[in-house]
C-alpha cells in the first residue's frame, strides 16, 4: 500500500510544532438562515469535472516517512470510533471506548517520539441504546459520545418518535447527534419540507451538536447531494454527513468534493464553518490521507480539526495503526495486533 521504509531510523520522530497542531479547537455553533430557495435552485455540478479532480488528487498529493506517520496520527485524531453492529453489548462498547482513550499503542508513539502528544479519537459512536454505557467508561477523558439516531438507518419512523429519540439520546449524555434526513423529501424536491425537519430536529439537539446524514449514495445525482447539504446547512447543521454506512454506496471523493464545496460556498455566503463527516466505506490507512488531502486543499488547515471534520469509522483504526506499527519496524503486523474493541 505504502512505499517500503526498510530502514526506520530512531531520529524520525514526530514532534508538535510550535502552533500546537493537536490543540483542541471549537468552531461556533452554526445558527442556520432562512430558506433561500433562489440559491437552491441555482445550484449546479459538472459531474466530469468533479470526476477528474478527484481521479488526480492521489498523483498530485502524496506523502511520505515522517510525514506520513504524522498526518496517520491526524487522521486518529479526526476520527468517530463506532459501533453500529446488531450484536452491539456493553462489553464491546467498553471495549470500545478504552481503545477510544488510548487509540494507538504506547510503544508505537514512544518510538515516534509522540507519546507526549494528546492522541485520542474525535469521538465514540453508538446506537441510543448504548449512549449512557459509553459516557460512563469516557468519564474524564474529554471524549464526546455521538449517538445515531432518528430511525437510524431508514430514517422512516414517525416523527414524533425521531424527535423523542434525539431528546433521549442528549438526556443520556450523548454531546452529538448523528440524524437521518427523510431521503423523499430530497429525492423529489421538497426544500422546505427537509429544512423544517431539519430545525427541529437541530432544536431538539438543544446543545448537542447535529450532523446530519444525507444518504448520499441513495440521493441519485451530484446536484441533489449539493442542493441538500444546502438546505441542512441553512437549517442549522453543525456537520453535514455522507452517509449512514449502511447504503451499498457510501462516502467517495466526488461525492466529499460535491459536498465540501457547498460547506466553502455557505462559509463565503454567511461566514459560518460548518463540518464535514465521511463514513461508510473509508478502511484503508491510504484512504483517510486522500480524504485530508481534499479538505486541506479544498476548505485548508481549519478544517482538519476534530470540530470541523470527522472520519465515521469502525475498521480504519486498525490499518492505521499497522501502517504506523511498519513505519517504526519496517514490518507489517497482523490486524489482531491492534483490537479495535
């Protein structure tokens, strides 16, 4: 996958620079407009050329060594450790969080010369049903619980239930609330309809953090995934998400590109940073960089913030952590090397 260091020498290390690349950064909340049905309807994509500005970005960014090793552990960083699986238990949940805690072994990061860096993941995702186990096994780590929810996958449970679930959810202490829009009201063009769901679900949040997942890959066209994160982003979406990782086609790098276009282009119209989180589909060490890739090119280093990008992820983890494990040994280990949970 990555080019062969057969010789790791002990003076690579991975060391902060003097901005503090791992501090802790909190955008403001995005408060959201008025529905702007002029914008939305104007909204055009020219699918070849987003198709050709993706197809070039692993020639036109690559990295290596150190650096490498560095942006892998950027992207831990970025990342919504999950566990979204119909055996789900407590146990794994635990187990889950523990790994969120200490996301990369110790060895790996002393032999980088990084074990003083605040390594941990952006957050833990699970199903409502599992929100107060994880936040009591994050106790005092800092690390904020993201709870699916609104008939998660589907989204086609009443909405009187949806909007319960996402009150329930913040009650039990979840800090973020991943959302499933209503994919009709894209599909046929309902603007209004998705923006009214979508403020009420964002009051209901109340202080939680909404992202809302668009389904993408059941969307159709490129222009419905701009127009739509649009009109979520207007209602007041903290983050805009590609997908529920259930589709058969989740988060690609048009698609990223569609959508980090719409975030610059709201960003240049209201002044409001809004974020970003893949998921579904993103397992290879060498995926995750393409995608900081796209966003320090297209949004810049802002961006690569846990509170403006997210990696939803449950198997990434673990070839980052075999990739970081051949830049310190010059080996490849075994994935059971690095449990995820």
């Amino acid at each position: 996958m990555f080019s062969p260091m057969p010789d790791p020498a002990p003076h690579r290390v991975i060391a902060p620079s003097a901005s503090s690349p791992l501090e802790v950064h909190v955008a403001p909340r995005n408060p959201g407009m008025p529905l702007e049905l002029d914008w939305v309807e104007d909204v055009r994509v020219n699918r070849s050329a987003v198709e050709r500005r993706t197809a070039t970005l692993r020639t036109r960014r690559t990295v290596k060594k150190e650096w490498q090793a560095a942006w892998l552990l950027r992207a831990v960083t970025l990342m919504d450790l999950t566990t979204l699986a119909g055996d789900d238990t407590p146990g794994r949940v635990r187990r889950l969080c523990a790994k969120a805690r200490r996301p990369v072994r110790e060895d790996l990061l002393q032999a980088m010369g990084a074990a003083q860096l605040p390594i941990r993941v952006g957050a833990v995702c699970v199903y409502h049903a599992f929100v107060e186990t994880a936040v009591e096994a994050l106790e005092g780590s800092g690390i904020p619980v993201a709870a699916v929810s609104t008939g998660f996958p589907a989204g086609l449970s009443p909405f009187a239930q949806r909007i319960g679930e996402i009150r329930a959810s913040v009650a039990a202490g979840a800090e973020e609330i991943d959302v499933v829009i209503t994919r009709a009201h894209a599909l046929t063009e309902n603007w209004r309809a998705l923006y009214d769901e979508v403020r009420a679900m964002r009051e209901a949040c109340g202080d939680a953090h909404i992202k809302t997942i668009l389904a993408t890959g059941e969307l159709g066209t490129l222009r419905t995934v701009a127009r739509a994160s649009l009109v979520c982003m207007m209602a007041g979406a903290d983050f805009i998400k590609t997908s529920t990782g259930k589709e058969s086609v989740n988060a690609t790098l048009p698609v990223g590109l569609v959508m980090v276009r719409a975030i610059r282009d709201y960003r240049e119209r209201t002044g409001q940073l809004v974020g970003l989180k893949p998921a579904g589909g993103i397992r290879s060490a060498k995926d995750s960089l393409d995608w900081l890739a796209l966003i320090k090119d297209e949004l810049g280093d802002r961006w690569l913030r846990p509170d403006l990008f997210r990696f939803g992820a449950s198997s990434l983890l673990t070839d980052i952590e075999r990739q970081l494990e051949h830049y310190v040994t010059g080996r490849y280990s075994a994935a059971h090397r690095h449990p995820a949970g």
